[in-house]
C-alpha cells in the first residue's frame, strides 16, 4: 500500500513541531477565528440568558408603573438589535486588528529573508 503524497513525511512533521517550539510557526492564527465564532454564537446567547435573568429578578419594577412613553416596544427592539449589531462588530473587529498583526509579522519575515 503506497502512501499518499498528501500526508506530511516524518521528515515535514519534525521541522514543523522543531519550528513550533522555536516560536517560529504561530498557533494563534487559528486559534482566534476559533474564537471569533465561539464570540460570534456565545455573546448573543449570554446576553439572552442575563436579560433573562434580569427581568425575573424580583427587584425589577412592575411595567404598570413605568409612564407610557417609555413603555415603546418599537424603540426598545430597535436599540436592542443596535447594539447587538455594534457588539458583533466590535468583537469583528478585536479579532481582525490581533490577526493582521500576524499577516504583518508573516509579510515582514518574508521581506527580511529576500
């Protein structure tokens, strides 16, 4: 049985944990896109389970009491998906700022090795 020129060779495999331990090869990288969507998924879920937690807590007023203009659902919706958009683009935007301080590493070695 001939092996497949697709996996790596014993030879390739060293080199690689040999520039792993040297700092030489980053595991970050993948790391924060795994990141990026646990964040993606797991703010709007945690931020569900606190307004959740929020509104049955018993110190919460009683709606009757609050005057009606600030009772508009519209508004209340809408400044609610506001800020989940402004969330997801902020937590976008931490996890590309840190991955194009690698993409800068990577074109700076490839530079410095001409």
């Amino acid at each position: 049985m001939s092996m497949s020129s697709d996996f790596p060779t014993l030879s390739e495999v060293w080199q690689l944990l040999l520039a792993f331990f040297r700092f030489e090869l980053f595991i970050t990288p993948s790391v924060l896109i795994f990141m990026y969507w646990l964040g993606a998924v797991g703010l709007p879920l945690l931020a569900i389970v606190l307004i959740r937690k929020i509104l049955q807590h018993p110190a919460m007023p009683d709606i009757s009491e609050v005057p009606v203009w600030q009772r508009n659902r519209t508004l209340v919706i809408a400044s609610g998906i506001t800020m989940f958009v402004f969330a997801e683009l902020i937590w976008r935007m931490m996890i590309e700022t840190v991955l194009a301080y690698f993409q800068m590493r990577d074109a700076l070695i490839g530079v410095s090795l001409l």
